[in-house]
C-alpha cells in the first residue's frame, strides 16, 4: 500500500475494518458518506420522517433515499414502524459512532499535524548540504533523508548546514514523499503452560528475522524464542506502537508475541491498514 508524507509530515490513512464496502470510512467511500447523512437526519427527526425533506437537506434525490432506507433497513441500522415512521436502531448507533470517531481522528490530524505542524522538519542529509540549498526529500529506512538537488517528488530548503548522514533541518516543502507500507510477519508463541518458546522452530524465527528489516519481541517466551535462534530483538517494550509505526514508515517486521497479547498486536494493525501475516511458530 502506497504512503505520502504531505509536507514532511506522515499521512494517516483511515481504519477500515475486513467487512468489505460496508465497512470504508466515510472519507473513502461515497455511499457510505450518503447512509452517514441519512442516518444523521433520521436521528434528528425519527420518528416522523419526510424522505423529501431528508434528500433535499443532503442533496440527492427522494428515490435515492428511499433507496438507502431499504437497505439501512436490511442492514438492520433503521426500524421501519410504519408508512414515514423510522427510527435508528443501536446497530446504526453505533456505526454511526464509529464513524464519527473516524472524522474526529482525521480532523485532529489535519488540525495538529498538517495545518498546526511545525515549519521545520528533520532530516538525515545523504551528502554535505549547505543552509539555503535546494534539497530532495525521500524515505529510506523509515526516515526522511534529504539528498541536494530538485530531482525528487518532493523538495525543500535546508534551514541548517550538514555533513553526510548528520540531521538537519528543512523547512518550505513541496510535493509528496510517497512510498510503501511495510509488513508485519507474525509469530505466535504459546504461553509456558502451552509449551512456550520450545513451540517455536530456531528456523522460523531466523528465516524471517533475515527477510525483515526489524525483529520485535513481546512477552518472555517471545524473547526467549527469539534469543534460542541467535536472534536479539531490537525492540522489547511497547511493541503495538512501535510495530504499527515501523510498518507506517516502510519497514518490514518480524513479530514475535506471546498468544494471549495477539489481537492487541493485530487489531493496531488493522485500525492502520498494515498488512500482516500469521505464520505457524513450528515450521
């Protein structure tokens, strides 16, 4: 999946969950934008509801939005109680509250990162770069990297002189630095009551570890499975943040973690748009 830093700043992409349309944020699908204002609408006026006054407040049609209630009404989100007489349901609640949080997060983001955010950026300068010269900007090993020149999808003006691989700051970017989410391969090891690291092959953890740019570790038996294989994790502590925005900026990673610590792993990655993979712990 492509990524942008708009501005030196990193995108977010909205949660979608594995539901399909139906479950696209309201920032990406259109329809979903439409059954968002109806249900707005109904809420507001249930249970006396004129669909002509609902289509000419959102602007579409009449038919189209009787064409929504039907199926917010299949889909369980409306109750239909007679000829004009809807009321939203607690399912359409809350899809209506899920999806409110899904603006409000990008909302704020736009507020403090885009709008609000600093006019300086750091950077690792990729050769010597003088203040007020033109720079390129790219991301490599998740970090921004400014290289001299204007060949880049995005520029900047250095704020600060720097030496080949020193940070340095950059200011007046233009354009987007685009490039590809990272991946997540995951690793389940069985609590010690389960059988522990012994579950897991030495082979899994050090085929993956090379084929990854990071190796993370989270519980004991994952550290010790990890540290059996000759491998030394280089991240132990927070590692549902620290996977997500590794994967973000582009790296790839091997998670090793504990079983009962998994979901919050893969639901931060879900809510993230990371694609990941659960791998058997003995092969």
């Amino acid at each position: 999946m492509q990524n942008y830093l708009y501005f030196g700043l990193e995108s977010r992409t909205m949660a979608t969950d594995d539901g399909g349309p139906e479950e696209e944020s309201v920032l990406t699908s259109k329809r979903n934008a439409t059954r968002y204002q109806i249900l707005v609408e109904i809420a507001e006026r249930q249970p006396a509801v004129s669909q002509r006054e609902v289509a000419e407040e959102i602007g579409i049609t009449a038919q189209a939005v009787s064409d929504y209630l039907q199926d917010l009404v299949s889909q369980g989100y409306v109750h239909k109680e007679g000829r004009g007489r809807y009321e939203v349901t607690k399912e359409g609640v809350d899809w209506l509250l899920s999806r409110t949080e899904d603006l409000r997060a990008f909302v704020d983001h736009v507020a403090e990162d885009v709008v609000g955010g600093v006019d300086v950026e750091t950077a690792i300068a990729t050769d010597e770069i003088r203040e007020g010269e033109t720079v390129s900007l790219s991301m490599r090993d998740g970090t921004l990297h400014a290289t001299p020149g204007d060949a880049g999808s995005a520029t900047a003006v250095a704020v600060t002189d720097a030496a080949a691989d020193r940070d340095m700051g950059v200011t007046n970017v233009d354009g987007v630095v685009g490039y590809d989410l990272g991946e997540v391969t995951v690793v389940s090891v069985p609590r010690v009551r389960d059988g522990g690291s012994d579950a897991v092959a030495d082979a899994t953890v050090t085929d993956h570890a090379d084929a990854n740019d990071l190796v993370v570790a989270a519980g004991t038996e994952a550290l010790v499975a990890a540290r059996s294989a000759g491998v030394e994790p280089d991240v132990r502590f927070g590692t549902v943040g620290a996977v997500e925005e590794a994967a973000v900026k582009g790296l790839d990673t091997l998670l090793l973690v504990v079983a009962d610590h998994l979901s919050r792993h893969t639901d931060s990655l879900r809510d993230a748009n990371v694609s990941y993979e659960v791998i058997d712990a003995a092969n």
